[in-house]
C-alpha cells in the first residue's frame, strides 16, 4: 500500500473517531438537558401542589368542616392523578381547628389526621396539654378527635403526633397559637412528591384566622 493511502486512511479513521465523538458528546448533552428539564417540572408541579393545598383551605374559608372535607379529597385527588403518571404523593395531614376562645373558658380543639403516607398507621398517638389519646389509621382514611382547652390568657400550646407504621416511627410536634377572643385553623402538611430519580419534600405549617 502507498504512503499517500495510507495518510489518506488514517485521516479518514480519524475524521470518523472524531464524528463519533461529537455524537457521543452530544447526546450526553442532550440527556443531561433533560435531566434537567424534567427535574425542573417536577419541582414546578410540587410546588404547585402545595400552594393549591392551602388555596383549597382558602377558597373553603370559614367553613371548618367544609376546610377540612376539602382539603383530605385534593390530597386524594392528587394521589389519584400522579399515580396514574408513576409519580407517588405521599401526606400527613392534621388540620386542628377551635371556636371562638374565652378566657378560663372550656374550648374544644377538634383534631383531624388525614394518613395518606402509603402505609397504615399501626399505632397513632395524639398529646396536648399532657392528655393523650391513641388510635391507629389506615391508609388514605382520616380520624377526628378532640380535646378540651382552658386558658386564662394566649397562649401556644404544642401537639405531638406520635405515629408506627411497618417502616418506620415518627413524631410531630406542631404548635397551636391560642388566642382569646379569636378562633383559628391550624394545618400541618407533610408532602412528599417521589419520582424514579428523585424526591420533593416539605414539612409546613399553615394557620388560617376565623374570626
């Protein structure tokens, strides 16, 4: 073989190493940007998800019942639709809601917790003000229970959610403002968007006043 076909040869072996290369490049350009992309419309639903969770709250306002009903079928609804995308949406929710609040006056907290965490709640407890109450909560149902508050003045009062499920034991501690003369709607959330590659989290408090 010639020196010139040779050269000739090399050249072209080394034009298609560097096509090859630049393709390869490219694509993994084109894989990182997604990446991205998709990570970037994941946290964008999240955080949309959440905001629409407390607009639900809002938009029901001041119906506690209704506030309560509405926000446990969004959450349901939720599941619903992103399961359907392979997207899983798990939530505890404990939406705690008072009465109008006299001084030295028995006022009930009514104490809801909606388990939507994928996993039955083998053993619930709930503690305010050194009284404790136990249940346990399957998946995607809610329970309600009530405690009776006394106080002479405003004050904050912390209620611990204690919960067992197969995997695993968490405990809350969420603070109620008590405020006299006023009646409020206090909501824990605690969110949790899980895709294949990754999660969005968030643990917030949202309080609504009622009058």
């Amino acid at each position: 073989m010639m020196k010139g076909q040779m050269f000739v040869i090399a050249a072209l072996i080394m034009i298609v190493a560097i096509i090859g290369l630049k393709t390869s490049l490219s694509l993994q350009g084109v894989v990182e940007s997604q990446r991205h992309l998709t990570a970037g419309l994941d946290i964008l639903e999240f955080n949309n998800i959440r905001s629409e969770m407390i607009r639900v709250l809002q938009n029901s306002f001041p119906f506690p019942t209704n506030m309560t009903n509405n926000l446990n079928n969004f959450d349901s609804f939720v599941q619903d639709v992103l399961s359907s995308k392979t997207v899983e949406f798990d939530s505890l929710l404990v939406e705690n809601y008072y009465p109008t609040l006299g001084a030295s006056t028995d006022t009930t907290l009514v104490v809801t917790v909606y388990n939507s965490l994928g996993a039955d709640m083998i053993y619930l407890n709930l503690t305010l003000n050194g009284n404790t109450q136990t249940f346990s909560l399957t998946n995607r149902n809610a329970l309600a229970a009530s405690f009776t508050v006394n106080t002479p003045a405003s004050m904050n009062e912390t209620l611990t959610v204690l919960y067992v499920t197969s995997s695993a034991t968490q405990t809350e501690n969420i603070t109620i403002p008590f405020t006299i003369g006023s009646s409020k709607y206090v909501t824990f959330f605690d969110i949790k968007y899980i895709t294949g590659s990754a999660q969005q989290s968030d643990k917030f408090v949202n309080t609504i006043n009622l009058s």
